[in-house]
C-alpha cells in the first residue's frame, strides 16, 4: 500500500485533483464526475426549457386571436404535445436529477454519487432520447396526440405515421435516465453520507430526494410498460388497446396516470426540498418541526399514488370507485399544508432578509397555494366534471408546476449559483426578471381559469370569434410574451453573473450545511478529506464559525485525507445511524458511458425505423457493454481493515454485506417488480374490465413445459443460495460449480418458456393472447439474462475477484436468480390459472 | 436491539404501505365484485360486496393498530436509550396514525349508496 499523506493543503489538493480530474479536450467526453454531470444535467434541461418555452410563446400566439391562421392543426397538435412532453420529461425531471446529483454529495459530505458512470450514462441516454423527439419536431414529424397520448388516437389506425413512435421511444430512452438517477439518488442517501450523520441528522433536502427518487423508481415503470405495450401494438398488432380485441384504451389511462399522477409530486417535492433548504438560511433560523416535514413528505408520497383516477373521472367509473380517489385526492392538501406552515412558521419566528432566492420563494407561495387550492377545487367529483378538459384544468396544472416547481428551483439558480460558479452577482437584473415573470404567469394563467369556466376545452388550435373567448386570450397571450421576457432576462442575468460576476465570498448566505464547505466553485473530489458529524448544522460544529470547518478539512484533517493506491475512495456508513461501514471505491472517467448510450441509441432508432435484427444486435451489445463496465474492477486479494484516518479503519465495499452496488441490484429489482406487477395488473384488468372476453381461445398449457420452467427456475433459485454459502464462497471450484447448476437451471427455464410462447395461438387475434405472450416472454428475457449472469459470475470467479470476504458479484447474482424464479412462478401460475377461472 | 435499529427504517413506509393496500384492495375487489354481481347477492341487511369491502377496511385498520403498537413499543426503548433510531420509529408512529387516519377517511366512501352504478 502507499499511502501519501499530505502535509499541507495545497499538496493534498494537487494529489487529489490528479486522480479525480477529467481529461480537457475530447476528453470532457468521458467525465463521470457528478459536479461535471450534474452541471451538464442542469444546463442541457434549461436549452430544453427554452424549446418548450418557443413551442409555448407559438401556441399562445396562435390562441391570441379568433381563426388565427398562424399555425395549422397538425403542426398546432405537435407544437402543443412536444411543449409538454419537453417541460415534463425533458425539463422538470433532468433538472432536479442534476441538481440533486450536483449537491447530494456535497451537502452529506462525500466525494460523488454512488455510480458515477451510471451518472453518465444516464445523461447521455436522456440527450440522446430527447434530440430524438427535438429531430423529430424539426422534420415535422413530432408526436401530436397530447403529452399523455391517449388511446385509440395514438393507435395505428389514427396515428398511421412514426409520430406516436417517436414520443413512445425517445421518451422510454430517456426514461432510462430518470431510473438509473432514482437507484442512484436512494444509494447515495442510503451508503454515502459523512460518518456520524445518521437520518436525524441529515439535511431535508436530501429526505426529500430520497423520497422522490424511492416514487420515481415506483411510477416510472408503469409507463414503461404502457409505452412498450402501446408500441407493441403499434409495431406488431397485438392488441392490448383494442376493444374489440379484448383490449381497452381505459388501460392506457390507467398505466399513464399510475405514472402521471405522482409525477407531479415527484417534480414537486424536491422543490420543497430546495425551500425547506433555501428558506430556513435566509430567514436566519433553523427550520420548524423537521421530524413533522418528514413525516408529511413520506405521507405525500403514498397518498399522490391513490390520486391517478382523478384524471379519469369523466370516462365512467362506478360512483365509489369515484370516492375512494377523490377522498384520497383532497386528503394529498394535507401533507402538502404540513410544510406550508413549517414554512411559514420559520418564516414568522425567523428574521427573513429579502434577498433575491427569497423574492422566487414568495412567489411560489402565492402562486402554488393557488394551484393547491384549485386542485382540491377539481378533486370533487361533480366541479371535476364540469370543467374536464377546459382550460381551468390548463391554468391550474400551470400553477401547480410553475408555481411548485419553476419558482423555487429559480430561486435555487440564484441561491447556489455563487456555488457553481464561484461568483456573485453585479447587477440586479434578477429583481426585475422575477417581476416580469411573476406579473406575467399571472396574466397568462389566473385569467386563463375564466376562460375555462366559460367553456373553452384544451388543445383546440382555433376558437370563433362568437365565443366569448377573445379579449381572455388576448390578455393571457400578452401575459405569456411578457413572462418570456422575464425567462429571457434571467438568462442574461445567469450569463452575466458566471462571465462577469464578482468573486464570491465564500458562504455567501451564511448557511450551515456542508455543500458551502467546499471550495467555490467546487474541486472535483469535494473535500481534501471528509468530516465527522454530530449535529443538523455541520458548518457550526468546528469552532462556530463555517470556516473553520472548510479549512481543517482542506488541510486533510477530517478521513481521507490523504490518496491510497491512486484510488478514488469515499466512505459508506450505516443506513440510519450513519456509523462507518465501509471504504467506497468510486471509477475515474471513461468513455464506456457515453459508447453505452450511443450502442442504446442504436437500439432505440432501429426499432423506430422497424430494424429489429439491428435492434436485437443493438441489446445484445448493450448488455454486454454494461457487464464490460466491471473489466478490471474490483480487488484480486482480500484487503481487510484499512485506514480511514481520525485512528479508525474500515474494510473495502467488496468485503461488506451492504456494499452500494447490492442495494442498487435490490432497488432495480423492485423497479423491475413494478414493471412486471403493472403487466399483470394489465393482464388482469383487461379481464375483469375490457368489452369482449372470454377470449375465443384460450391456451392450453404444455404440462411439460411448464414443469421443465418450474424446475429450472427453482434449480436456479437453490444453486445461486447455495453458491454464495460459506462452505462455497470459501472453495472455487464448488461455488463456479453452483454457479453452473444456476445456469443450467435459467436455461432450462428458459427453454420452457420459449416452448410455452410458441403455443400460444396468434397473439393478434385476441387481448389474451397478447398479453400472456408477452408475459412469458417477459420472463424468459430473465431467464435469459440468468445465463448471463451466471456465467458472468463464473468469469469472475476464474478472474480472482471472489473469496470467502469478496462475494459481492455473486450476491448480486444470486438477487436476479432468486428474481427470476418469483415472477417465474408467478407468471406460470397466471397462464395456468386464468384460463381454468375464464373457462368456468 | 439490532432489530429494532434495521427495522426502523421499515416500519416508517409500512403505515402507509397498509393504507396503499387496503385503497388498492378496496378498488380492486369492488371493481371485481361489480363485474361479477356480488352487490346483487344480498347477506342479511346488505350486499355481499358492500360487506366484503367492510371487512377489508376493518382488516386493515386493524393492521395500522398493530404497526403504532409496534411503533410505540420500538420508541420507548430506542428513546430510553437516546439512540438514533428514536427519530425514525417517532416517524414511523406519527406515520401510522397519519395512514390510519386516512384509511378513515377513505373508507368513508363506503357509506356511498351506489356501489356500482357508473
């Protein structure tokens, strides 16, 4: 081992830049840096807010007058679906990924993210699939049945063209993205904190992301599923939207808004986060009732999943089906006033300064309480009736997302911005940019409620001028041109404060959480060494002044404070006490992230264009391109204890049960058992609900077959248990031996279930059929996927990178064999069951 | 002791993990019920569907019981203690009555007349 240990802060910086840094040139490439991506995050989501914001300015435009002849229908019908598609999927959900990944290390005082090529990966996988909807608009060819792309209207029959495929594919290539972000958020907040800071201790905002990422790891797979069922349907005519197939476009609606619906408070809550951060520091006191935030974020997010059929109530759900949601739809106002007033309250007993973060937090009081209000205005039932699809609907979602998202992360642009960029502002352009755009939002949206009551429904392109409509959107049009110059100006002043600013002091607002421990704008390793915590306000606990804390951790005196090995190294601790654990290998750049998303971009395109060999050769490779990240990872002898430095030791991730990547296999299965629960739930639903069942066939499954999947799956299930025992993990050849029966056993499974989708009659003729198809295959890709990594496990095993201490890869094993077993079962259990119910 | 500190983080989404299930369940069998016509096969002074759905919000009301005396026991000692995972099972217990309330108030909808009518 050659520990180097600085001797002063200058030499340690140098020592740690050399390892952490990203080469220059084509080299920024390659960066895997969370400070560098999550930058990168940030900005990419600000050029797509500025094309949703265009295609905004062009639908106001056309709606300013009557019979306006300014855009046609088809291109009116593009512009207003890709303005949402861009502000939800490729604006509001980026940019809290990228900020989070920015600051969640600094704030728990850690060196990055968890996965910082995951990190990568993600971002290019959401440039690329976002470019692919942007190319799309600009040839003309966007998707154009609305951001939630209902069915029949997004069906072949009425969408014939590549736009609905378009919207289907880049937006589950981007979605890619938002899943990897959620894993990595939830290990990060779980492994990587500063020793010492367990959960009571741990800054809100990160509650509050940890929270949003555990929903987005839940709500983004029933979209996935929708969106491969939909384009299956599409591509392949199997009928799962199709009433008269035995499918149901009530489905779709189900699945999106399963997704749809907490994706609000998943793009809200770490807005709230950002104010529970931001407010607390400028109104000069800690915040009111932290532990009741906790709760009510934790309670916001169970409850925003009871409210999906609230945007279904008009399509003729049974009257207590129509209770339970609304009743769990007003019950969501709690939680949500819980934080209000803890707000407020820390306001009220605080001595707030009227800096400019705190003019945007202002605004989203006021604006948001609104977009509150009319919210649980449309949770009951019969006012949700009366303006379904008007533009009340319109001006309320824009309250809420404007006011509960784009205020406080504005306000977060200007609070963190000497952070970034190490500089303060000159002018104060920022004071009239919120004018501007507060006056404006309020112009173009509260008037826009009127417009609605008067009748006028969403996504028309052109009103007569006998409907009473005119001088309502006239006023709303000036109104959105005048916020427009109100995002314009922010931009300006942004630009201006990062080329031109002054240098910023360090701390600038007085904050005590330990992101402003750093150097501004940050060092790409965060600290020269890691601090030790005991308290919600780090920066106070080294001599009462943030400073002192900044300077002893430069100067190496916290863990880690020297460079082992030239490894990138950072500690993992205990879920909730937050007590030592562990010592964090983390990679350098490379550009197998960015060779990754382009193999997955091949993917993605080839099924667009209907290339489905170069699809298929396209997932092959990707696959094999993610096992190749772990080339040359990991330890090749057992390290045992090291030194942390403050005279305590910890072992490598690789000898401990609770290493990163183990949860990260965990939260991926549960997203992975989502995805498979809503195709059940699917498969079921058709069943108990969609016109024309029974089917007029029903499988009749070999016996044989489903006998050799039972076997090979639980043969699998037992091998991958018993390959990481002791007795195994201790001798090679007996756990490469388990790993082989593992193998064995998925194969089998595999081969029973191909045998069981080759029965199944043609899958176009009937919902059904489709849906078991597609089942089985579904688990035979696991099955698949089980042969891999077994015999992945195996190479890993002859490699070295196993013993008695390090299990890791096998673990990680092991979690998909015992997976795929379960759903296995399950989905044998389905396709034997369902037809024995249907046929009595 | 180790249990009460790997449970803790647990037991702060098993409230509302109930309450998810018990809204899901609800939906789900009154969904089927209707379909099937069990709101037509009446037992005693009310259908078979409106019963199952009562027992089905009694089931798990009577889980959120469990989870705060179990959050309630966890805290005592954890508290006593001054051990970290205090904060967490202090969490988890307002969470459960926060889960129970709103099973209340969910399961108000079962006084609505019409089980079925769309």
């Amino acid at each position: 081992m050659t520990d180097t240990t600085a001797t002063d802060p200058i030499r340690l910086h140098k020592q740690l830049d050399r390892i952490w840094s990203t080469a220059p040139g084509f080299g920024r490439l390659s960066a895997v840096n969370h400070t560098i991506v999550g930058r990168r995050f940030i900005v990419t989501a600000f050029v797509f807010f500025g094309i949703g914001g265009i295609l905004a300015m062009l639908i106001r435009a056309q709606l300013a007058t009557p019979r306006s002849a300014f855009l046609g229908p088809e291109i009116y019908n593009q512009v207003f679906t890709m303005h949402g598609t861009a502000m939800m999927f490729l604006f509001a959900i980026p940019l809290f990924e990228g900020l989070a990944m920015y600051l969640l290390p600094k704030m728990l005082g850690a060196r990055d993210m968890a996965f910082p090529r995951l990190s990568a990966y993600g971002y290019w996988c959401y440039v690329f699939g976002g470019s692919m909807l942007i190319i799309g608009l600009v040839l003309g060819l966007a998707p154009d049945g609305g951001w939630f792309m209902y069915t029949p209207l997004s069906s072949r029959t009425y969408t014939p063209g590549i736009n609905a495929d378009i919207w289907l594919i880049g937006i589950t290539f981007v979605e890619i993205s938002a899943l990897s972000a959620a894993i990595e958020i939830i290990v990060t907040i779980f492994k990587l904190r500063a020793p010492g800071m367990s959960l009571d201790k741990m800054p809100l905002f990160a509650w509050y992301m940890l929270v949003t990422a555990f929903m987005m790891l839940f709500g983004f797979p029933p979209l996935i599923v929708g969106s491969v069922l939909l384009e299956i349907e599409r591509a392949f005519d199997l009928p799962f939207f199709d009433p008269a197939r035995g499918g149901d476009p009530l489905l779709w609606q189900h699945l999106f808004w399963l997704f749809g619906h907490p994706e609000v408070y998943i793009i809200f809550l770490p807005a709230a986060g950002v104010m529970s951060t931001v407010l607390p520091v400028l109104a000069r006191r800690e915040i009111i009732g932290y532990i009741w935030i906790v709760v009510s974020i934790v309670a916001m997010a169970f409850l925003s999943f009871g409210l999906w059929v609230h945007h279904m109530f008009t399509v003729g759900i049974p009257h207590l089906a129509l209770a339970f949601f609304s009743a769990a739809s007003t019950a969501v106002a709690f939680p949500t006033a819980v934080q209000f007033f803890a707000w407020i309250g820390t306001l009220a007993s605080g001595r707030p300064q009227l800096k400019l973060p705190m003019l945007f937090l202002l605004g989203f009081f006021f604006v948001f309480a609104m977009g509150g209000l009319t919210g649980v205005m449309l949770a009951i039932v019969p006012f949700n009736w009366q303006v379904h699809d008007t533009h009340f609907v319109v001006a309320h979602l824009h309250y809420v997302l404007v006011g509960g998202f784009i205020f406080p992360m504005l306000a977060a642009a200007y609070y963190w911005l000497p952070h970034f960029s190490g500089r303060s502002p000159r002018h104060s352009l920022g004071i009239t940019a919120f004018w501007l755009i507060f006056v404006g939002f309020n112009l173009t949206f509260l008037i826009m409620h009127l417009t609605g009551l008067l009748g006028m429904p969403r996504r028309i392109y052109t009103y007569d001028d006998a409907a009473g409509w005119e001088w309502l959107n006239l006023v709303s049009s000036i109104g959105s041109f005048v916020m427009a110059i109100g995002f314009a100006l922010f931009t300006v002043d942004i630009v201006l404060q990062v080329t031109m600013g002054r240098r910023a002091k360090r701390n600038p607002w007085g904050a005590k959480t330990l992101e402003w421990a750093t150097a501004m704008p940050p060092p790409t390793y965060n600290f020269a060494s890691l601090p030790s915590v005991t308290s919600r306000t780090p920066l106070t606990e080294s001599g009462g002044k943030s400073d002192n804390l900044a300077i002893d951790l430069a100067r190496g005196q916290g863990y880690l404070g020297f460079v082992r090995d030239g490894r990138l190294e950072t500690l993992g601790v205990e879920i909730t006490s937050g007590r030592l654990e562990q010592v964090v290998r983390l990679p350098n750049s490379t550009f197998i992230p960015l060779f990754t998303a382009m193999i997955t971009g091949v993917f993605f395109v080839s099924v667009l264009l209907k290339f489905y060999l170069v699809a298929a050769i396209g997932f092959v490779v990707t696959i094999a391109m993610l096992l190749m990240w772990t080339r040359g990872w990991g330890d090749r002898a057992d390290r045992g204890l090291m030194s942390v430095g403050l005279g305590e030791e910890a072992p490598p991730h690789t000898e401990v049960t609770g290493a990163p990547s183990n949860w990260a296999m965990t939260l991926g299965l549960f997203a992975n058992g989502t995805a498979y629960a809503s195709l059940a739930f699917g498969m079921l639903f058709l069943w108990v609900v969609a016109p024309n069942w029974p089917p007029p066939v029903l499988l009749d499954p070999s016996v044989l077959a489903s006998a050799l999947a039972v076997v090979g799956l639980a043969a699998a299930a037992f091998a991958a248990a018993r390959s990481v025992a002791p007795a195994a993990l201790a001798r090679a050849p007996q756990r490469e031996l388990w790993l082989a029966v593992a193998g064995a056993g998925h194969g089998a499974a595999l081969a029973g279930f191909v045998v069981l989708m080759t029965a199944v009659p043609d899958p176009t003729r009937h919902a059904y059929l489709a849906a078991t198809f597609v089942l089985l295959a579904y688990v035979a890709l696991h099955a698949a996927l089980g042969v891999v990594f077994a015999a992945y496990g195996i190479v890993r095993s002859r490699a070295g990178y196993v013993s008695a201490l390090r299990s890791l890869d096998l673990r990680i094993g092991a979690q998909w064999h015992r997976y795929t077993a379960a759903i296995g079962l399950i989905a044998l259990l389905l396709i034997h069951g369902l037809p024995r119910v249907m046929g009595s | 002791m180790t249990s009460l500190r790997n449970q803790a983080f647990l037991f702060m989404a098993l409230g509302f993990t109930v309450w998810a299930l018990a809204f899901s369940v609800l939906y789900g069998v009154q969904g089927t019920g209707c379909e099937l016509g069990w709101h037509r096969q009446p037992v005693g002074p009310l259908s078979l569907l409106r019963w199952l759905l009562i027992l089905i919000w009694a089931a798990h009301m009577a889980a959120l019981g469990w989870v705060y005396w179990r959050c309630r026991a966890a805290l005592a000692v954890t508290a006593a203690k001054a051990m970290p995972e205090a904060f967490l099972w202090r969490a988890s217990m307002a969470l459960s009555i926060t889960a129970a309330v709103a099973t209340v108030w969910i399961g108000l909808a079962l006084l609505v007349p019409s089980i079925c009518v769309v």
